[in-house]
C-alpha cells in the first residue's frame, strides 16, 4: 500500500468489487448476490468500505435493532437485547488481512455505536467450519461470547459475541480484562 487506508460510506459503484469480495469469502460469511448485498447496505445504520491505494479492501455492514432482517443470528441478539449494534459482516480482502483494515472498520462501528448511545456491539463468528483467525481478531477487539447456536440448518455452528459500545479500542489488546462477560453491555470495570 502506498497511501494511507480511508473509509467511507459504500456507494453504488463499490457493490461489485464487494460482491466479489463477500463470495470469496465464503464459508466464513454467507454468499449473496447483488441485490442482496443493495438490501444488506439499505437496512444498515453502517455500511463502510475500507479503501487502500484507492480501491474497495474490506467491507463493514452493521444495523441497528428493530430491522426487517431475516437472520437466525439478528434474531437471537433482538429476542436478548433491546438496544444494540449488530455487525453482519466484516470482510478484509485475502491479501490484505493482518494489515489493520478490520480494526479501522471496527473504529467505524464503535465510534458510530457511542456517539449515538447504543448500549453494545453485537456479531457472530464461526465455530463450524471453524473460523479462528475471525475470533482470535474479535476477542483482541474486547468481544465476548454470550452465546451459541446452530444455522444453516444445522451446518454451522456460531458462537455469538458482544461488547460494550463504550469500551476504548485502545484496550484491545488486553482481552476479556476490564469486561464483564456475565454482562457485555456493563461499563468495563477499572484496572
């Protein structure tokens, strides 16, 4: 990369390359097709790309509550929670993973999420088929597993994670320290 990374809002003209993007990605996400990409993008409070050397490098969609979101994973947060950020996907390209670009497409997500007041920040990762790399990065990012269930119709395995809206990405390498686990939404405790 020559130029700094930036992030900016998913514009039309990026769904391609995100596409593309996303179904590489697979298992580790679902595969979509354009229309369910718009729909996903539509529905979120936020939808960011990351850019590098000007061109799409990591996608971020998150929503809010109360969507109109036909997800085994949204509706386990909804039926629990009833003020959270759920990421749907994060997706960095192959080449460019361990480079950063999750972490500052988090940034988007937690900055988002405390400057509106939302309690936490909610996603999913894969235990079946395993995703390591995903929870390894999550869990640096101060996530907590507060759940587990089968999708797919038994194929997947996820485990659920939560975080407090509020607690300092600086911290994030410190893992479960400063967390209440039993309560992901409490204030982190002081060290």
């Amino acid at each position: 990369m020559t130029g700094d990374p930036v992030t900016r809002g998913i514009e039309p003209a990026d769904l391609s390359a995100l596409l593309a993007m996303n179904n590489a990605a697979v298992p580790d996400v679902n595969m979509l097709d354009e229309a369910g990409l718009a729909r996903l993008v539509d529905l979120s409070a936020v939808a960011a790309v990351v850019l590098a050397d000007g061109q799409p490098q990591g996608i971020m969609v998150a929503m809010r509550q109360g969507q109109p979101y036909d997800s085994l994973n949204y509706r386990w947060f909804t039926e629990r929670y009833e003020d959270f950020l759920y990421v749907d996907r994060v997706i960095v390209a192959a080449g460019r993973r361990g480079a950063g670009l999750g972490r500052l497409l988090y940034t988007e997500v937690f900055d988002h999420a405390t400057t509106r007041g939302i309690l936490r920040v909610t996603c999913e990762v894969n235990l079946e088929p395993p995703n390591p790399r995903s929870l390894r990065f999550h869990t640096r990012l101060g996530f907590a597993q507060v759940g587990e269930q089968y999708t797919e119709n038994g194929t997947k395995r996820v485990a659920l994670l939560a975080r407090p809206s509020s607690w300092s990405s600086s911290d994030s390498g410190r893992g479960a320290r400063g967390r209440d686990v039993e309560n992901p939404g409490a204030a982190p405790s002081p060290n």
